[in-house]
C-alpha cells in the first residue's frame, strides 16, 4: 500500500449534507483572517511563555523577565504586541506598570492547546 493511498477518496462525490452544514458553519473571510493572526501570535514561544506565566497572575516587567530569563527589552518588546493584539492589559501604579492577561478566554486558549499538546 503506497503512503498516500489512504488519504484520497476512490469516488470523487461530495456528501451534499455535509458540505451543505460545513458551509453553513463557515465563518467569514475576515473573522477567518483574525483568527489566524490571533494564532500567528500565539505562534512565537516567547510570548506564549509571556502569556503562560501571566496566567500565575499580575506581573510587572521585571517580574516576568526573571520568571523567564529574558532581557527586560525583550519582555517589553512582546509585551507591546501582546498588548496590540488585545491579549494583555496594563495598569499603572506609581513608576511601575502591571501586565495581566486580558480576559479568560486567554487562559481557555492555552489550556486547550496545552491539553492538545499532552495528549
């Protein structure tokens, strides 16, 4: 049996109901487009970290460069597009500025892809 045997129907007729229901589930060409940006930035392991280690709860900058060994520049650097993107906010106390993630749909996204990783 050849490798990609399996992966192609013998009989090319589409399933009218599915792809009828599959069309009728399909999200829109910009809602798509934002979705996979949202996973582009999801994408980069330092920010996933950033994002991961926010999860324990309100940082500072300094706070999570140390967690994760990282330059306080490189921190802050993620931290902006994490911010861009609507992922962490910030709150000011004083000279110093508290990250933490924006919502629980942050922290839903990294225990679904963790979940989907361990198993």
């Amino acid at each position: 049996m050849k490798e990609h045997e399996n992966e192609f129907c013998e009989i090319n007729a589409p399933h009218e109901e599915s792809v009828k229901k599959a069309k009728a589930a399909l999200l829109d060409t910009e809602t798509l487009y934002d979705v996979a940006e949202l996973f582009k930035i999801f994408g980069d392991s330092t920010r996933t970290s950033i994002l991961a280690t926010l999860s324990a709860g309100e940082m500072c900058v300094c706070d999570i460069a140390e967690v994760l060994n990282l330059s306080v520049s490189a921190v802050s650097h993620q931290l902006r597009i994490l911010r861009h993107n609507k992922l962490v906010k910030a709150r000011r106390c004083g000279k110093e500025v508290f990250y933490s993630l924006s919502d629980d749909h942050v922290v839903k996204i990294l225990e679904t892809a963790t979940e989907h990783v361990k198993e």
